[in-house]
C-alpha cells in the first residue's frame, strides 16, 4: 500500500513561507509528478514528504498515519535523487544492497534481491564495478535499483533525469514509466519540464510560489486549466493570451487560444491579423511567431508544412470551442 | 616547429623544476653530509662536498651523551597524543559546522583562525605561570594539551573543507536507505573522509614533530622531545657543526620517512577542493 496525504503542510525557513498549506490525495499506486518554476517549492514538499525536512505546520499520512514526527529510515519510503548520490566507495552490489543490509537482511537474501533488481534494470553486468566506472545512464539505473529493491510504500524521484543527454531522457522516461507501472508502486515525481510531467503521470500537481495550482490528469490541466498560471505552464509552446476588445466581447478579461487552436488564414479572413516576424519550420509542424499589433505577440502552430514565411500577412482564427476565459484575478471562467 | 618548441620548453622546465627542487632540499642534503664529516671538515672554508673524511662518530657521540631514543620517544607521545586529541575535538566539531551549520558558523571558524594570528610568545609568561602553578611544567601530558590546543584551529578547519565537499545527498541518500547516525557515519561518512583525516593527521604530526617554541621553553629534560635535543647542541660549548647536523638528522629522519611514504595523501589532502 502506499496512499499518500497531505492536509494543510506547511514550510518555513525563518520567516520565508516556502510551502503555503498544500493538500493533496495521492491514489495507491499512481504517478504523480510535482511541477512547476524553479524555486516554487516542489522539491521542498518532496523533501518533506520524505522526512529529510521537517514540516512546519500540517500533517502527512502514510497509508493513514501521520509520520511528521517518524524519521525517513522509518517512512518506508525509497528516493532517488538529482546528483543520483551513490556511495563512491562501493561497489554497485554494495549501493543496491544498502539498504537491505541495513535492515539487517541475510547476506543471501540481500544478494538474491540485488540480483534480481539488477536484471530488471540491465545493470547485472556491472555489478562490482564502483559508479565512477559507469556512464551517466547507468549510474541512474543504479539510484533507481537502490529504490526498487527496498520494496518501498512510495518511489519519490527528485528531478531524476535533468542531468542525461536529451536523447537518454526520453529512454529513461519511458523506462521508468514502464517499471512503475509493473510493480504498481506509488510514485511522486518532480520536475520542471512540462513534457516530462505530461508524459509520466497519472495526475501533475501543478505548484507556483509554494501554492498548488492545479491538481488534475495531464489532460484535465491542459483542456480545463484553473487559472492563468496553469494555462500559461502546461502546453508548447505557451498558450497565447490577448486582452482589451476581444476578450470583454467574450465576457472575460483575459483569453487564452493554443497555437495549435489558431488556424491559420490568409490576410483579411477574419480573426486577428498580423505580420510573421519568424517562421520555424520543422516539417511535422510549422510554428509561426506573428506580431499582431496592439495584440502582441501570437504564436501559431500548423501540424505538416507551411510554406509561409516572415513578413507575409495572416489572419489567425482562434477555434471558438477553444477558447479558455479568466476573470480578473487570473482564474478560469467556465460555461 | 612548433613540435620541437613544444619539447625545448618541456626540457627547460624540466631542468629547472629538477634544480629548483634540489635548491629545496640542498639545507637537508648538506645538513646529512655534515653530520658524516669530522668537525673540522664540517667548519672547512672552501667546504668539501662529498670528498671528505665519512665517519659515523658523531651518531655514536650524539647518542652517548644525550640519549636519542629518550627524546624520540617524547617526541612520538607529544606528537602522536597531540594529534590523536585534537583530532577526537575536531571531527564532531568540524563534522556539526559543515552538515548542521548556524548563522555564526563562519564567525565561529574564523574566531578560531584567529587565536594562530597571536604570535604564542604573547602568552608564554601567562601559560609558564599558569604550568609552573599546576605542576606541567617539563610534563608530557603539559606539551601534548599546550601542542593540541595550539594545532585545533587548523585541524578543524582542514576537516571543515574536507567535510564539506562530501556531497549532502549521499548522506541522505544513507538516511533514506535506513542508516542510523552511527552506521552512516561507520559505513559511508568515514569511508568517504578517510582521505582527509589521514592529510588532517599527517600535517598536524609534523607541525607537532617540528614544534618547538613551546616545547623548548616548557620542557627541559624530563618531557624535552626531538627538538630540545637538538637545541642542546647549539650553544653550550659553542657551536658543534658536525655533531649538530647528526642530532638535526636523527631529529627529522622519522617524520623525513613518514611524509616520503606518504606524500600522495599529503598533496591531496592539501590541494583538496583546490581544483574542481
């Protein structure tokens, strides 16, 4: 099991408010990915979680019962972090296994157990070798043996895959997507790339300035956005925002259109004209960055090729199913 | 061409990294070559380099008339207890200021600097009284406390970097996998720091071996060590080159022979977060 709750969690460093009062239900067994700008307290409330900070105001449940007051060791929770933080003096076998040892396993079981994580992940090969003899990769591969092999209540990934190369981060993510789902474990995972949060989980909490945002399915945040945070956050490129005339005609003081929700048209069609200022195009898509006057800065997308290009003339016209309204304060206007 | 610059340079530096590296040691060389010659040779103007008479007789005068193996092993308790003490003060105090540090860490290292920045002859009169009072004077136990208090600062900040670059995540990392303070610090913080206290060791052994404003006026023959041996030959019946180079020899010969076998620790505990 591994039902994960918080109610009310609060953080404070001095008089610095990093975590606002965050409640959240995390589902036994789900991925969830924390999310958000550097410096909105993801990592801090994955710290807490853990039990590596302590909160400064709230509770955490862990299958029901409160831990703040439990060591990490004590939580059964695993980590794997940013720097992956393997212990250079030992062996892959000894770093996976360290945990094990330090419950007091049996020599054979801990060997039986790393074995058999190590099969999972590929790694048995290199099981003496010490990680600075192991490529980035799989020096990853052995942070997440060392969380796997401890069977614990919930992974807790701290921006695990921000140090590979972009190409090893998509196979990673998958990989780590996959091997979640097969043992069905809870995972809490943070980041700071959208993709990433949007790929993973099961549900992304969204977080800006120590506050949740949002709490949704990837799809419920990208179609029915809470507010202008999250609507400007989820989605690439960056939803288009425009105010003044056309927004009060739709009763809102802000309106948001995707660049894929704006079709593109020739000049006078209707819609918001412009000039290109930059044509990107990459075959699959064709993003076109428009300067439309008072209305500034508008991005399109065009799924395939376009061959349009800076300086011509358009009209975008926003797709009135998709247009997302906010009021004055910033939040989603519905109906 | 610029191949064969390139090699001309290596050879230049080459040479003058070797000269300058014996004009380093040259003190120490024709210090060993004096204790071999008689005192008359070792006074000789011009001076004989390695054409003299070699005679071992001023070890066997040396250690006649002040026993050698009495001081050596005052110097080894004085240095070794010295050390081993300051080192038990500094690892939890240096292991607290780098992983749990306050708002006033950095003042409180930096008070601690600057008890070296007095120059010790500021307290002689003080700590003489203060010894003579309590009855260390001319104790081992009085030079190990006044050696250990002296060497601390620099012991606790040479921990303190060390420490410091051990990364926090590795020791959370240990707490996450269950570790209790104890064992991380038996199966992952000391394995990790093993480099830097043998540095940490090193250097203070030999700052402590080579000490000897307060051993020299703290001791006179009870508790004296190495270095009041040698003084011994300095001045009472003037000035005996020859024997003096043999008791200097003997002096350094241990510590000579432990920094040798150990120089690839001493360079890296030194230069240690030097470069990175």
């Amino acid at each position: 099991m591994g039902q994960i709750t918080l109610q009310d969690v609060q953080k404070s460093f001095g008089p610095v408010h990093i975590i606002k009062g965050a409640d959240l239900d995390i589902a036994d067994g789900s991925f969830v990915v924390f999310v958000g700008p550097s410096g909105c307290g993801k990592t801090t409330l994955l710290r807490l979680i853990a039990g590596l900070e302590d909160v400064s105001g709230g509770k955490i449940l862990i299958d029901g019962k409160n831990v703040v007051d439990t060591p990490p060791a004590k939580r059964g929770l695993s980590m794997v972090f940013q720097s992956y933080a393997l212990y250079p003096h030992m062996s892959v076998r000894g770093n996976i296994g360290f945990g094990l040892k330090m419950a007091g396993l049996p020599k054979d079981e801990i060997n039986r157990k790393v074995e058999a994580a190590a099969a999972t992940l590929n790694l048995s090969p290199y099981l003496d070798r010490k990680p600075r003899e192991l490529s980035g990769g799989q020096r990853q591969r052995v942070a997440i043996g060392r969380a796997i092999v401890r069977e614990p209540k919930a992974f807790l990934f701290d921006e695990p895959l921000s140090n590979l190369d972009a190409a090893l981060r998509v196979q990673m993510r998958i990989e780590v997507t996959r091997l979640q789902k097969q043992l069905g474990t809870t995972a809490i995972y943070v980041t700071h790339d959208q993709v990433e949060a949007m790929t993973m989980a099961d549900k992304i909490v969204v977080l800006n300035g120590g506050k949740i945002e949002q709490y949704g399915s990837p799809l419920e945040l990208y179609e029915r956005p809470a507010n202008l945070f999250v609507a400007g956050f989820i989605g690439s490129p960056k939803m288009n925002f425009v105010t003044g005339e056309s927004a009060l005609q739709r009763g809102a003081a802000t309106i948001g259109v995707r660049p894929e929700h704006l079709k593109i048209e020739r000049e006078g069609a209707g819609g918001w004209q412009g000039t290109i200022s930059v044509a990107e195009h990459l075959g699959s898509d064709t993003f076109l960055y428009v300067d439309a006057g008072p209305l500034g800065m508008l991005t399109a997308r065009y799924i395939g090729e376009l061959s349009l290009h800076a300086g011509d003339r358009v009209s975008l016209v926003p797709d009135p199913a998709r247009i997302h309204r906010f009021d004055d304060g910033g939040n989603a206007l519905r109906g | 061409m610029a191949r064969i610059a390139t090699r001309q340079r290596v050879v230049i530096s080459t040479i003058g990294a070797w000269l300058f590296g014996f004009l380093i040691f040259f003190p120490i060389l024709w210090m060993v070559l004096a204790s071999f010659k008689t005192e008359l040779e070792a006074f000789a103007i011009p001076p004989s380099f390695l054409f003299f008479h070699w005679t071992t007789e001023n070890y066997a005068t040396v250690q006649e008339r002040s026993d050698y193996f009495h001081h050596a092993m005052n110097s080894v308790i004085i240095a070794g207890g010295s050390t081993l003490i300051a080192l038990l003060i500094a690892i939890p105090a240096a292991w607290s200021m780098a992983f749990s540090p306050t708002k006033r860490t950095k003042d409180i290292l930096l008070w601690m600097l600057s008890t070296k920045m007095m120059p010790p002859v500021g307290v002689l009169v003080p700590i003489y009284l203060i010894y003579k009072t309590v009855g260390l004077l001319d104790s081992r136990i009085g030079l190990v406390f006044i050696l250990c208090l002296g060497n601390l600062p620099i012991v606790i900040w040479m921990l303190f970097t060390y420490f410091k670059e051990i990364p926090r995540d590795i020791l959370e990392a240990a707490r996450m996998d269950g570790a209790t303070i104890g064992r991380e610090l038996v199966y992952v913080l000391t394995p990790m720091a093993i480099p830097g206290l043998a540095s940490t060791l090193l250097l203070n052994l030999i700052l402590a071996w080579n000490e000897a404003f307060w051993t020299l006026n703290l001791s006179t023959s009870n508790a004296a060590p190495l270095t009041t041996f040698i003084a011994s030959y300095s001045s009472p019946e003037g000035l005996f080159w020859a024997k003096l180079s043999a008791a200097s020899t003997l002096a350094i010969a241990p510590i000579l022979v432990l920094g040798w076998f150990s120089q690839k620790q001493l360079v890296r505990g030194l230069t240690f977060g030097a470069v990175k």
